[in-house]
C-alpha cells in the first residue's frame, strides 16, 4: 500500500510528453502527463460532447487536483458543447481534492466565469491558470493503490485513520472507516479489479473516493428486510455520509461520499 500526502506538481515549461485522444475527425484532445493541462482543439460539436465529457472525468479520476482544459485552440459549435465543462464540473464537486479550469483567451480577466462555457471560472491565458492552481497546493490529500483482496478494507481504514489525526477530524474517524470499508468492501466482491482510495479534506468536510476498473454501478435499494444477508453496504453509506454517490467514467467508476462533523454531534 501507499498512503501519502501528495502535493500537486509544479508546472515546468518546455516539452512534455502528451497522449492524444481522437474525440472525433474534428475535435482533438491532448493530455500532458506531466501537468494539469489537457488541451482541446479543433470544433466540439453535439457527436464529440460525449467523448470530451469522458475524456476530462478520465483524467480527475487518475489524478488528484484540479484540471485545466485549455481550450485556446477550440470552437464550439452548440449548446451541447458548450454545457459539457459545467456539467463535469458539477460531477466531481464532491470528489476530494477535484476541480475543472479552464484557459481561454476569450474571458476578460483572470478567474472570470467564462459565459460560453456555461460559467466554469477561466483564464486568459495558461500561465494564469496555472499558478491559480499552484496557490492552492493539494498537501492535503492521501492516496492508495490497493489490490481487490480484503485485506484492503484494513489498510484503506488505516488511510482514514491517519488523514483524521493529521487533518483535525477525529470525530469523522469512525463514520469515514465505516463508508470506506464499504466501498472497498463492494470493490473485492463485486468489481474484482485494482482500486485507488483518495481522500482530502474540503474546509470542515471530509471527502473520500474509491476508484475500480468495473463498469458495474453499485445499487441501493434501501432498506433490507431482517432475514437477508448482506446487501447493506450503500445503507451504511447513506447512514453515515451526508452525501454520496457514483460517477461513471470510461473503464470503470468513482464511488464517493463525504461526511459532516454536524451530522455525527447531532446523532451523539
């Protein structure tokens, strides 16, 4: 297991290795593996909104911090292109330590909600945006690569224990292992694939993510009657966090949740 806190890479300029994704024959997307950048080129149209949208969930689901789609090189052609950054933005509000930017020459100042792209705060240019992300260093987030075996729940309630002593939360201590363990829980039994375990405080709530590699979607059904076995994993989830849910990404899923120190003063 790793569990570390992972601060976020500075940018360094020059050449960087990128790996393109052919949206369709007329949008292009390019990720720097060494940066938050990931650039778009080319016309976003209704066909290629989709595959933008997946490609950007892609990159904030391998990665901690916030992504910056530079968009510099992009015209976009209709509504449906024009939503696809708010609603990814709106995807990973809850995940830990996620956020979406973007660099457009279009806006007219630095941090300016860019109008066409449905409000997602912009800069001028990628420098701009990129020293806005470097003010805002993630020290505050833990990571771990675990197999699908059970002795993971363990180690990912170790994870947990360790970022509530380090980041003041102790009350959040037992809730959060019992989400976590869940969600781990759901990873070996039913995804049967590798997991990331993310997790990062946001102010005063706690946010935790698992990552698998399955396309299969977690279902709650509510209650379970008295008699059945198992199955109460997504109940105990919904029992402790104030929010949760899943995210869908192009090989697999985020599962995540966060809890609220006053949800657990008020139950005590």
């Amino acid at each position: 297991m790793t569990g570390v806190d992972r601060p976020q890479a500075p940018y360094v300029s020059g050449p960087h290795p990128e790996t393109t994704i052919g949206v369709n024959e007329h949008c292009r997307v390019e990720v720097d593996e060494s940066s938050p950048v990931i650039r778009l080129s080319g016309v976003l149209d209704t066909a290629g909104a989709p595959r933008v949208h997946d490609a950007l969930l892609a990159r904030l689901s391998d990665r901690p911090g916030p992504v910056v789609a530079d968009v510099t090189g992009l015209r976009v052609t209709d509504p449906a292109g024009r939503g696809v950054f708010a609603e990814v933005r709106r995807e990973i509000a809850d995940w830990p330590a996620a956020d979406l930017l973007l660099c457009d020459p279009a806006v007219s100042g630095p941090g300016r909600p860019d109008a066409v792209l449905a409000g997602v705060p912009a800069w001028p240019t990628l420098d701009a945006a990129l020293a806005a992300v470097a003010a805002a260093p993630l020290a505050a987030v833990l990571t771990a690569e675990l197999p699908p075996t059970p002795e993971s729940a363990r180690q990912a309630r170790e994870l947990v224990a360790t970022g509530c002593v380090r980041w003041g939360m102790p009350a959040l201590t037992e809730p959060a292992q019992i989400a976590v363990t869940e969600m781990v829980n759901n990873v070996v039994t039913h995804a049967r694939t590798p997991m990331s375990v993310r997790l990062a405080p946001q102010d005063d709530t706690l946010h935790l993510a698992v990552r698998d590699h399955s396309s299969r979607r977690p279902t709650f059904e509510g209650l379970s009657p008295p008699n059945r076995v198992g199955g109460r994993g997504l109940l105990l989830i919904d029992t402790v966090a104030r929010r949760w849910g899943t995210s869908m990404v192009p090989d697999g899923k985020v599962v995540w949740c966060v809890l609220h120190p006053d949800d657990e003063a008020a139950q005590g």
